[in-house]
C-alpha cells in the first residue's frame, strides 16, 4: 500500500497531466494508431490496479490523488501525440517510490491498458516498447468508437496555420497592473484600483447598436461567476467544476484546459476572481487551494493548501497579487472565524496570515460581547481586495458574522462592545508585514445580514478643494462610504435611498444611526429594506474617471423578519426568518441602475426595469454602460442619459461582470453566463413570468462591431 506521503508525491510528478495543451504545429506525418492485444492490456490492468488506482481510482478518472487517465481531459493532454511522449513521461515518474522500476515491457502492458480504456481497439499485434517505433504511433485525439479512427499508416494534409497567441504573451507586472495596457483586462475590475472603466473607444454610443455576436464557447454548466481576463490576446476563463482554459479571445478557440480533480465528497463551489501575475496564472479551488499555473501552457508551477475544507472553510473570493504576494481571503462558518493568507508569488510558501476576527486580547478583541474564540464566527472575504501601490495597501473587506444572536443585547462589562471587529470594514493590509494599517468599521454589529463585503474603487478625487485618494465602496444597503486611503480617515457617505434601516449618518465620522426598532429579536416582525440579498451586493460597481461617475446595478425589494418557533430554523440566530417582499407602493420594477456623481455626490440618472440586475456594470471610454439582468438580457446604456441603446439575449443568466478588450486591434465585448449565482437565486419569486432554461448552458459570449 502507498502512504498518502507517496499518493501526494504522484499528484506532484503526474500535475503535468491534468494540464492540457494541443500541439503547436503539427506537421503532415505518417502516424498509425496504436496497436496492442487484448492479453497485453489484460496485463497492464493488473499493473495499474497495483500501482495506479490508489491516487487515479479505480475507473481510472476518479482518484482523489491523481489526474484523470481516461476521457476527454487525457485524450486533449496526450491526442496527436507519439504514444513515446507518454511511455516516457510513466517510465520516469511511476510508480513514485521507484520511478522506471517496472521495466519496458510492463510499461508497454500499462500503456496497452490506458489506450484500450480511451477507446482504440485491440489487435493482433503487441503495443511495443522500442521509442523509435513508438514515436510513429500517435494517440487518437478522440474515442474511437465504431467509427474506428483514423486509418493506420494513412498521411494527413498538414492543418492551416495560424498564429498563436500563446506565442506573444508576455509578464505581468506590478506596474502593468496599476496602469494596463487600454485594451487589456488583468484583474476581475480590470487594474489595481478596481475601477472596472474600459478606456477603448472603438464601441460609441452612436454605433453599439450595431453590435453582433463574434463568438460564443459553452463551459461546464453550473453558476460561473468569475470575471475573464484578457492579457495579450488570450483570454482566461474559469469554470464551474474548479476547469480553467485559456482561449483565444479574438476566436474562442481553445488553447489549454486546466481541471482540478477534487477530493472525494468535496462539491465544486463559485469563485470570483482569478489573478494573473508574471508569468502565471492564480487560480482558488474548491479544495481550498491556490493553484499557479504557467500562463502559457497550463501547466502547474505549485500548488498550495491555504486552509482547511473539512473544518467548514472555503475560498470563493479570488485572489489580489501584487507586490510578490498572492492574498485571499477564506469563507465559511468555522469556529473562530476567518483569515486573510499571502502566500509568495514565485514559491506558494506562507508569508503572513491575518485573521478577519479580533482575537481576544488584541486589538479589537474586546468588541464581541465578550465571546470566547471559538464562539466568533464569520468576516467572510467574497470579493478580490483592491491595491494602492504607492501606499503599498491592500484594501479587503470582510463581511458580516453568521451568528447575530450573542451580539444583539450589550453585555455591560467594562469596555467590552458587540461591534463584532472586523465585521462590516474595510481593512487596510501591508502588503510586505500583513500588518493591519487602519480599518474602518461601516457598520458595527449587523444585526439583517446587511454587510459591506464588496469592491473597494481606489480613486483620485477632490475633496474639500484638496485631491485626495479614497477607497470607496458600497454595502447592500446601497450606501457608499468614502474613506482616505493613506489613512482611513472618513471622507463622506451617499445614501442612494433603498434603505430604511440607518436614519442618520455623521458628517464628521460616518458612524450611522440605526433604527431601533428595526433591530431583529423582540419577537416581533420587522419589515426591513433592503432584502438580505442586497440592492448592492458583490456584483461590482464601475467608475468613470474622466466624468467621476460611478455606475452602480441594484436591486429594489425588501423583506419582513418574521419570529420562528423557539427551536425553528431561522434565517438569522436572533430567531427570525427573512421572506422576500417588494418595496411598499413597488410598481413592479426591480432592476435599477444609478449613476452617481462622486464629486457632488448627486445622482445623475436612474434607469428601471422589471427584472433585477445580475451583473456588475462595466463602464466605457466610448460613452457606453454594459449591464446584464435576470431575463437573459444584456443591454448597452448611455452613460450620460442611462437610455437603453442596445440588447442581446444571452443563452443563460449572467451572474457576474462584463468586460471589453482588444484582439487584433479589435474592441470586443465579452459576457460570461452561468446561473444559479447567488443574486440570480435570491430575486425570481418577484417576477414569476421571467422563465430561464432549466437545463441552463454556461457560456461566454462575444460582441464586436461588423466590418472593423
């Protein structure tokens, strides 16, 4: 038996082999089939069951340890290969503890076994093991199935040349991420800031409406919520399922496919962000795990465990690279709560770890009313944090705790508080130390699941006749704090008016006044607005720095917090349920889209609609706003009026933000969709004619200009 040392020294050798890549340039050749007797491959499946099956299962694609041996992830890693590229990466690597310890011939029974289960049929001749004769058979790039394959010996004509993007992808910088490139897309909001502004121009408001489909690509069903990025004419997308692939963003052809194979009885989860960084690619995985992969070819450079899934952590944020650092933050509800980790960019080794709860005794401790550790949960990280190079900041923020009803009633014991810290705040983190340089608390003691977890826009601004940077950002009560980035310090606050909850909010501090009596827990039922899914929520926002206008997407509905039974399932731990209701006189008109003045903080247009927003917007330099909602469409609005000009219908929901690049000197807009997010979820009793596909069809879809 191999010891789980040695299964995991197999996942190492063998992360090649999830990595799947097509040949370059392949060239007319007279390859043949392999060939192999049903004796040898009958051999080779004693060897695998002795050697292999532990960490690649038994059905040769459902190991815990390993990468699949069988199916369409093997056969696009090793089809219109020589079977002597695979016979020499086993012969090298397996069995672990002894690599080339089998002998040819036990090789060539193995590889027999593998080709006989991807579909190639057997013969009366033995696969053999000389690498000259080898390296004239080629693996078959599809099943075989009846239809046999390509004959053996024939000569195909060589396919068309193209070229590669792949080719001319280059590093990613910290400087390239503060200021990319006009028609590149580096993070989920496309830079540093998180702005999420596109400064392309070829898409105006006078043409969008000749916008046309360029290309579409399915993905694996399932709620996708990851934003794509574009760098050097490819794009990266992740996919439900923990898939990750590379595409050429002018075609959509596929250029190379990543899959995770999770540990048993681990579901996939969403994520949210992706990262690129040098020359690699960060991917979080359901496992929670950090993935780099080499960004040319897929392949694994390190793999690194960040927490613990089975002690109920998860990572469904996505991670901010920057300075060296690859930072994320965990989800979940474990005891103690959760943590923001960097890990270094080149290694995967830890460097700091900073937890999102304020421990006992240290700074904050104090305002959990008193709780041990282990009763302190929540502070979630569902978004990407936001950078300020020059200051060296990452800005995170954590989200509310999942346990309300220990901090609903102050304990009256000295300077103990029930702020629950660093709940509902935005942290400002050194990069270098992970050292917390200042917070800023939105909303102490979140009592309606109402929390402050989303972007943070870096933004150049004056204030008070002085230009500053802030970091501002909005919470699911659709306020929006505005704080300086150096030091915290509050800046103002816009309320854009779908909240009942807070009624006042200091000039000089921001510290909010709340309703008393809409505080959930004395047995009676409150009607609060906005609904726990938010008007805002982590859909992002974009901003205009050329007009100082930010664009946010809403949702107008409120809900009623009604008591359960003692010992009912609530919604929250006060002993409420939340139901879903319209806000009081509602015309029936959910989606809403705001665009606000950060400047004069005044509003500058507000357009409606019945379905609700299920995308972040995406802001142009060519006058134009992008945004997507629960009935498929996705439409193109003027930035300075908020008039529809344009609209598709998309396949599926889009369920999280679009964006714009260049291919070829080409702008194109992009959409990714994929239901079953969260907001796509939460809104559908409220319009009951909208209907979607039940069998859904993930996807990305494409939209240029004709004739460009």
């Amino acid at each position: 038996m191999m010891t789980r040392r040695i299964l995991l020294g197999a996942f190492a050798l063998l992360a090649a082999m999830i990595s799947l890549q097509f040949p370059r340039g392949l060239r007319a050749q007279s390859f043949a089939l392999p060939t192999y007797t049903s004796a040898q491959a009958a051999l080779g499946k004693q060897v695998y069951e002795q050697t292999c099956a532990s960490c690649h299962g038994a059905n040769l694609d459902d190991g815990e340890f390993g990468p699949p041996l069988q199916g369409s992830d093997f056969r696009l890693r090793w089809g219109g290969k020589s079977v002597n590229a695979l016979f020499d990466q086993v012969s090298r690597t397996m069995p672990p503890g002894s690599p080339g310890s089998l002998g040819d011939a036990t090789y060539a029974q193995l590889l027999a076994y593998l080709i006989q289960q991807n579909g190639v049929i057997a013969t009366n001749r033995e696969l053999p093991s000389d690498p000259a004769l080898l390296r004239t058979v080629m693996l078959p790039s599809s099943a075989g199935g009846p239809a046999g394959g390509l004959t053996i010996g024939v000569s195909i004509p060589p396919p068309p040349t193209r070229s590669n993007p792949l080719d001319r992808l280059t590093s990613v910088s910290d400087a390239t991420l503060s200021s990319p490139a006009d028609g590149e897309w580096l993070t989920w909001r496309r830079a540093f800031d998180a702005q999420g502004f596109s400064p392309l121009t070829q898409i105006t408001r006078a043409n969008v409406r000749d916008l046309r489909l360029a290309w579409s690509w399915a993905l694996p069903n399932g709620p996708n919520e990851v934003t794509p990025l574009v760098h050097d004419g490819v794009m990266f997308v992740h996919a439900y399922g923990d898939k990750v692939q590379a595409l050429d963003a002018a075609t959509g052809d596929l250029l190379w496919q990543y899959s995770r194979r999770l540990p048993a009885g681990r579901s996939p989860t969403v994520k949210r962000g992706i990262a690129l960084y040098g020359g690699r690619l960060y991917v979080p995985t359901s496992d929670t795990h950090i993935v780099a992969l080499d960004a040319r070819t897929g392949e694994v450079a390190w793999d690194e465990a960040v927490a613990d899934h089975k002690a109920g952590y998860g990572m469904t944020g996505g991670p901010l690279v920057a300075n060296g650092k690859v930072m994320i933050g965990t989800t979940g509800r474990a005891p103690g709560g959760n943590f923001i980790v960097a890990l270094d960019a080149e290694t995967g080794k830890e460097a700091w770890r900073f937890s999102t709860i304020a421990r006992p005794g240290e700074s904050g401790g104090h305002t959990w009313n008193g709780l041990p550790l282990e009763r302190r949960n929540g502070a979630s990280v569902w978004v990407p944090a936001s950078y300020d190079r020059a200051l060296n900041l990452a800005f995170f923020g954590p989200a509310q705790t999942y346990d309300t009803g220990p901090l609903r009633n102050p304990a009256d014991e000295g300077d103990v508080t029930n702020d629950g810290l660093y709940t509902d705040s935005t942290l400002a983190i050194n990069v270098d130390t992970g050292k917390l340089v200042w917070f800023f608390q939105h909303q102490p003691n979140d009592q309606w699941d109402l929390d402050w977890a989303f972007e943070r826009h870096v933004i150049p601004l004056r204030v008070n006749g002085a230009e500053k940077t802030l970091v501002v950002t909005g919470g699911k009560q659709a306020i929006f704090d505005a704080m300086e980035a150096a030091t915290g310090a509050y800046a103002f606050s816009m309320d854009l008016g779908v909240q009942n909850v807070v009624t006042a909010i200091d000039p000089k501090t921001g510290a909010k006044t709340i309703d008393p009596k809409l505080v959930p827990g004395d047995g009676e039922t409150k009607f609060v607005c906005p609904h726990a899914g938010g008007a805002k929520s982590w859909l992002p926002s974009s901003y205009n720095p050329r007009t100082k206008i930010l664009y946010v997407p809403l949702v107008e509905s409120c809900m009623d917090l009604t008591p359960v039974e003692k010992g009912g399932r609530g919604s929250l731990s006060t002993g409420v349920r939340w139901s879903l209701r319209p806000r009081p006189n509602s015309d029936g008109k959910y989606g809403r889209l705001q665009a606000i003045n950060l400047e004069t903080h005044e509003s500058v247009w507000i357009e409606r609609q019945r379905a609700p927003q299920t995308t972040g917007t995406l802001a142009t330099a060519g006058g134009v706003v992008f945004a997507g909602a629960l009935d498929r469409v996705f439409a193109a609005y003027d930035d300075a009026t908020g008039k529809e000009l344009w609209r598709a219908r998309l396949g599926d929901v889009p369920s999280n933000a679009p964006i714009s690049y260049l291919a070829n000197g080409k702008q194109y807009v992009a959409m990714i969709v994929g239901n079953g997010g969260a907001q796509a979820l939460t809104f559908p009793a409220l319009v009951p004619e909208i209907r979607n596909p039940p069998d859904r069809g993930a996807g990305v879809w494409v939209f240029e200009l004709p004739g460009r």
